[in-house]
C-alpha cells in the first residue's frame, strides 16, 4: 500500500478536506478583497488565475507543504539531470533539454546529449530550408508542397494540435495532413488529395513498430508506387522519425533520410523532438524555434521559482486536491480558442498516458484516486453542449478556461463575445444562484405563488465549482509552447505526489498485444481461447464479411 497518506501533511489536508474543503467560494471571495491577487500569477507570457479553484490560504499551505514534502523539487532536479525516473522502462526523461539548447548541457549516465541534439536539430532545419526554396525536391523535380505525416498517439497528437493552433503561422501554399487511424478510410480519404509528385511521406514513429503506423505506411509506398513512382524515388517521398534505425531501413527508408531521437523522449512528450518536423515544415524553422523557446521559459520558471509561485506545480497540486481530496473525478479543458480545437484531445493523451496508474514506484498499490478523466471542447460549443451537467449535475468537474485576449481574426465583435463568456462562465459556476436569488428573478418576470415554487429548485445552481482561468496576450508559438510545458510540468508534479511513474504506458502496451492475436483469426486462422463474448462476436464479424 501506498504510504503518502501516512504523511502528517496528507492527513492535514484530509482534515482541511472536511473543513476549508466544504467552503463557498462565494463566501471565500466575499471574506477576501486579495484573493485574486495572492491566488494568481504570470509565467512565460501566461497569466494563471487559480482563485476561482477550492482553496483557502490553510489549504494552499497544506499544498505546498505537501509538495516538499514528497520532494516535488528533488525529483524535478532529478528529471533535469537527467537521472532514470521512469524506472519501469529504466529512462531518463529529459523532453526539457530539447527545448532549452541555450543551457549548454544536459547529461544522461554522465555523456552530454546536447552535441546529439543540435546536430538533429540543425539537420531538420536544414532540411526544412531546403524543401522551402525548392532545393530539395519530388522525384520529378517538381517541389515538395504537401506533407503527410503518418503516426499515432505521441506521434500524431503533439504536431495535429500544434499546426492547428498555429494556422496563422502557415507558409502560404503548403498542407499537411496528418493520418494516424488504422481504418483504412483515414488513409483512402487523405490520399484522394494529393499528388504523388509533390508530395513528401513523414513516418512518425518511436518505435517504427505501432501496428497503426506500420500498416498506413506500407499503403502509403504501395500508393506511391501505384501512381508511377519508383523505387528509387521513395528516397524523395519518404522519410522516417524514429528511434529505430533497423526497422526503418527494412521499410526501404535510407538512414539518411531519418531524422533520429532517443529513448528519453517519451512519445507524449516528443513534439519538441525530429518528431515535430512537420510543424516546422507547414510554419517554418522560426516558428517552430519559437515554439521550442516558449517552452523553455515556462521550463525555466518550473525550475527556479519556489513552489508558493510556481505555477505549473501549484496547478499540480491544486489538481491533487480536488482529485484526491474533494473527489472531483474529471477535468474540463475549455479553450477559448478555435485554433486550439485539438488541444484537449493533445491534452487527453498527455495526462491520461501518464497518470492513469494505480501502483506507485515501487509497485504498491495507491489507495487514493490519481489522474483525473480529461475532456473538452473550445468554448463556447461546450456551452450548448456539455456545461449543463458542469452546472448543475451531480458531479463537480473542475475546469480550465483557456483564452488569449487578442485574435487573429478581429471580426466586428466576435472577439469581445467570445471573452465575454470565457469570463462569464468561471463567475457563474463559482458564484452559482441561490433560491432567493431566482425567486427574486421569477417574481421580476411576473410569476407567483406555485408557479415559483414549482421552478425554483430548478433554476437553482449550487456553485462552487471550481475552475482555472489562463490567460495570454495572443496564441503565438512561444505562448503556446508555454502552455504545452505548463502542463507538462503540472502532470510530472501530480505523479510525484501520487508517487507514479507518469512516464511509462503498460496499459497501452497490452493493447497493441491483444489486438496482435486476435487479426490471424479475423483472417480465417484458427480460433484461440476467448471468453464467450469475444468468440461470439468474432464469428458474428466473420458471418457479415461472408466468411
Ligand atoms: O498509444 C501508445 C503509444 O505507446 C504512445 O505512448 C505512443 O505515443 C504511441 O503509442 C505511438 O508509438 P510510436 O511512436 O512508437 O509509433
């Protein structure tokens, strides 16, 4: 059994759970004219306002005497130095040093790995360079306008979410796709428009082994081919993102051709790696280093700033309290943004992957909840949407609201509606509206006796819920680089007071296995042990393929 909560500091929140816990913030807020000022701050060109969350200052003490406690700023050393906490894989996990080349070093069992680093990095630049004015090009010599980069989960998510959100970035005339599903229709749809002589296969893989990516790749040479490419023009067409180097020279990819990264970037974590070459490639190298830069700022704040003002860590540690302590199973990612359209789902593998565990580092299982359920949608469809059971329904979902305060697309006044309701929602699920309060409402409306109280209850909202409010100028590279690394850093926190390993996946891992056996008997082989269900439905699949 896990031994956090036989912490003194575990069980004083658990007390405070009951206590400070159960306040309304519409009476914390009431108490406290400073509670926005002591409970909010700026890092990396990011304003956090945490005020609207369920603390008070005894629990924002307990907090970060929790986090010393655990040693919250030993192991993010640790992480930094380069030492092998992701013990269950015996990796180093130093996603930071991809971003900060400007330090000058970072070791791994003592051999300095930023040599390695830039050389990747200068390569992708170069070759991005050389794609853009033309020097490189399709078999035919015709330039190399569309990418299609091929891959899955940490592979896909990071650089999908980012050419998203960076639109604005785009260099004019180049597309990218990006094809991760195994259904075959991801693929067929995505190759229905392009032109095979212009167009540039990126494989993204770590392990160049994921059934889904391997699958799509081989349809994609085998397209190539069938539109009258050769073989020796996959040279041209194909390159590969990978760790693997013997698995992608038995694809047919030249080494040359692939651009490498190491076994301390976890997928989930590698869009600062060869693995965000695709986002160089639709915006450019400067605003792909913009992107790396802004992440090492917040890196930079994570590093330095004591955990009463670091943001990442707080937001962690708020985060374990309403998980841990108050019981609040989810979390709403609500960005006020359509370029940020796929940041939850981006936000869903990065949180989910790394604390959906129930053992902690030494194999013990936890006895209190972890990684919370993540889910979202831009504002403001979530609004017509879900946030009627944010409101009023029986479970209270804490939420982040996202949103910079300028846009890139100044129509009439769509931006200040947009803002207006990013600021309405937060105050209304904090304040909530007592029974008096809509009596009042429903006698102003010329309503009465039974027909109030018959309404009433129905139109009451209980409030006090809780949600994070962040802020920036406008979603540039380095703004959201920020913010990827804000959560990246509030994740690593979580698994260090949760005492999990946020940076292995075995559940993902079984997945990939159970699928593995069971396609030879889709294929007519030979039927292996299942449970009932199972073997019922393989039959049933194979009686409407006419099998
Ligand atoms: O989804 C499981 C997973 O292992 C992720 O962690 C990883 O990002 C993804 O598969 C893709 O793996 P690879 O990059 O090796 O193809």
């Amino acid at each position: 059994m896990s031994s956090r909560p036989t912490l003194p500091e575990w069980q004083d929140l658990q007390d405070l759970s009951e206590s400070d816990g159960q306040r309304h913030l519409r009476d914390l807020f009431a108490e406290d004219p400073g509670r926005f000022g002591r409970f909010s701050g700026e890092a990396a060109g990011l304003f956090v306002d945490y005020s609207k969350t369920r603390i008070t200052s005894r629990v924002f003490e307990g907090l970060v005497a929790l986090g010393k406690a655990v040693g919250i700023e030993a192991r993010r050393d640790a992480m930094v130095a380069g030492e092998r906490i992701n013990v269950t894989e015996n990796r180093a996990v130093l996603h930071v040093a991809l971003r900060d080349t400007a330090k000058g070093k970072y070791l791994v069992d003592g051999v300095d790995v930023m040599g390695d680093i830039q050389t990747v990095l200068s390569r992708m630049e170069e070759f991005c360079g050389e794609v853009h004015n033309g020097t490189r090009t399709g078999a035919t010599g015709k330039p190399l306008t569309t990418v299609v980069n091929i891959g899955i989960g940490g592979s896909d998510l990071g650089p999908v979410m980012v050419t998203e959100a960076l639109k604005p970035y785009d260099i004019e005339g180049r597309r990218t796709f990006f094809v991760s599903n195994v259904d075959g229709t991801h693929m067929a749809q995505t190759l229905a428009q392009l032109d095979p002589e212009t167009t540039l296969f990126v494989i993204a893989s770590k392990t160049f082994t994921t059934q889904e990516t391997m699958t799509n790749a081989e349809s994609a040479k085998a397209w190539y081919l069938e539109k009258g490419g050769t073989e020796a023009g996959i040279a041209n067409h194909f390159i590969a993102l990978s760790t693997n180097e013997e698995a992608v020279s038995a694809f047919g990819i030249d080494t040359e051709n692939m651009f490498p990264f190491w076994d301390w970037v976890g997928g989930r974590y590698s869009l600062w790696s060869a693995i965000g070459l695709p986002i160089a490639l639709q915006l450019g190298w400067d605003n792909y280093r913009a992107l790396l830069d802004g992440a090492a700022a917040m890196d930079r704040h994570f590093e330095a700033a004591p955990l009463e003002e670091n943001l990442p860590a707080l937001l962690g540690l708020i985060g374990v309290w309403h998980r841990s302590f108050l019981g609040m199973a989810t979390n709403a990612v609500l960005p006020y943004d359509q370029y940020l359209h796929r940041l939850p789902a981006y936000l869903q593998q990065a949180d989910m992957e790394s604390n959906g565990k129930g053992v902690t580092l030494s194999g013990a299982a936890v006895s209190y909840p972890t990684g919370p359920i993540l889910f979202g949608e831009p504002g403001t469809n979530g609004q017509h949407a879900f946030y009627q059971l944010i409101h009023q329904g029986t479970d209270v979902i804490p939420c982040d609201f996202i949103a910079p305060a300028q846009s890139h697309n100044p129509l009439g006044d769509h931006h200040e509606k947009l803002l207006a309701n990013f600021l309405a929602q937060p105050e209304a699920l904090m304040r909530g509206k007592t029974v008096t309060e809509v009596t009042t409402d429903l006698q102003a409306e010329g309503l009465e006796g039974h027909e109030i109280a018959d309404l009433a209850n129905h139109k009451v909202f209980p409030g006090n819920r809780p949600t994070v409010s962040i802020l920036m100028e406008k979603l540039t590279p380095a703004t959201l680089g920020a913010l990827i690394a804000l959560y990246e850093h509030r994740i690593f926190t979580q698994s260090v007071v949760w005492d999990i390993n946020a940076y292995d996946q075995w559940g993902v891992e079984q997945g990939k296995v159970l699928a593995k056996s069971i396609l030879p008997e889709l294929k007519g082989g030979e039927a292996t042990r299942h449970d009932a269900s199972t073997a019922g439905l393989i039959e049933k699949i194979k009686a409407m393929r006419g099998m």
